[in-house]
C-alpha cells in the first residue's frame, strides 16, 4: 500500500523535472540588436530554479529573430537594450529557417529548445508601463508621449510633438499650430500669418492695384 502511494509522486516529480527543459514561452529583454539582420541577443527574465532550490541566471540566447510585423509593406521601430517583451521558441530547430527562409532543412533534431528563440517586443512588466496611454484609436508614439501620430475613434487624427502639431477634425478641418483651415479653404485664427478676418484661398482678392495680364513679384520680407 505504501509503495502504491509513493510511486504516482516519483512519477509527478520526474514528469516536472523533466518539462523544466521544454521550452515554451518566457519574458525576456534585449541584450543586443543587429539592424541589419534584425537578429538580438535576449536574455531570459526569470530566474530559473535547480531541484536542490538554488537559483540562477538562464545564459543570453543569440541570434533570436526580433518581430516586425508585415510582408511587403511593414512597421519598422527602435529596439534598443532592456526593450521588454516575450521570448517564444519553436518546437524543431530554426537555424537553417533563420539562414534560408521558406521551407528549410532540419539540421539538428531539437526539439522545444532555448537556442531557437524568437523575440516579440512589447509585453511590459509594471515598472515599464506607458506614461500617459490613451485607450482610443491608435497610436505611433515616443515613450515619453511628447510625440506620436494618432487616428482617434471619432474619425479625427493628430499628429504631435514637443514644437507643434496637425489636427484633422472629424468634420475635415485643419488645424497647424493654432491656424484653422475649413473644408472649403477658409483660413482663420490667424492673426501672425495673414488677417484676424477668415479669407478663401481660392477667391482671396487685393484693392488698390491698377489691373494688368503680369505675375506679381515675390512677397516682400
């Protein structure tokens, strides 16, 4: 009866040690990035565990794809060290993939291992959050917030930084730096550049000049 109980509990405790070295997905940060090939060193961000308790620091991985979303047409961003993000890794081996592409050749016969790693950025531990997330649309921003272009959900866009900005209103007007221009090209708030009064580009017309069939010359600074 005894053995009876101790063996399901042998059998749990190699059945766990032996997942220890499947690899599945873990949170990591870059170490190192080659723009080039797009390739990052990454290491692991969980400590791992020996089965006498001691604990200790998982070695870099190399040569770990770094995600940027798209074929043909993509979105490039900045990676630097200390980017967060998770650390995903493939059931075969990825060397001849990383190299070839397309359907390529299996060299070695890894299976779940910590060398064929691919690293998707952007999961964020709490310390790393975004300042100043705007749940609304979407948005390309710094981390600071000061600069970004961002379609909201009301149909308008915004593009900003620290010196100016470009809002397109829901109803298509234009805003440049506190200068509005309607749909229909009427110019107002904008004192520092022509006149108080709205004018249209298209009809605008000037007093107190003989008419004639010549171009004006330049304007005079």
């Amino acid at each position: 009866m005894t053995q009876r109980v101790k063996q399901p509990e042998l059998m749990k405790a190699g059945f766990r040690e032996m997942m220890k070295g499947v690899c599945t997905s873990i949170p990591g940060h870059i170490l190192a990035f080659d723009p080039d090939s797009q390739l990052a060193q990454v290491q692991v961000g969980v400590e791992r565990v020996d089965i006498d308790g001691a604990t200790y620091t998982v070695p870099p991985i190399i040569e770990t794809p770094v995600y940027m979303p798209g074929g043909d047409f993509c979105v490039e961003y900045e990676i630097n060290p200390f980017d967060p993000g998770c650390i995903f890794f493939s059931q075969r081996c990825i060397d001849g993939w990383v190299n070839e592409g397309g359907v390529a050749a299996n060299p070695i016969g890894r299976f779940h291992d910590m060398q064929d790693a691919f690293f998707l950025p952007g999961f964020r531990p709490r310390p790393k959050a975004l300042v100043s997330f705007q749940n609304n649309g979407i948005r390309l921003r710094n981390k600071s917030g000061s600069q970004f272009a961002w379609l909201k959900n009301d149909d308008s866009i915004a593009v900003e930084n620290a010196l100016g900005h470009i809002r397109i209103g829901a109803d298509g007007a234009v805003s440049i730096n506190g200068v509005t221009i309607s749909p229909d090209g009427l110019i107002s708030n904008a004192e520092d550049v022509v006149t108080k009064t709205a004018i249209s580009l298209n009809n605008h017309r000037t007093s107190g000049v003989t008419a004639g069939n010549q171009t004006s010359g330049p304007p005079i600074v």
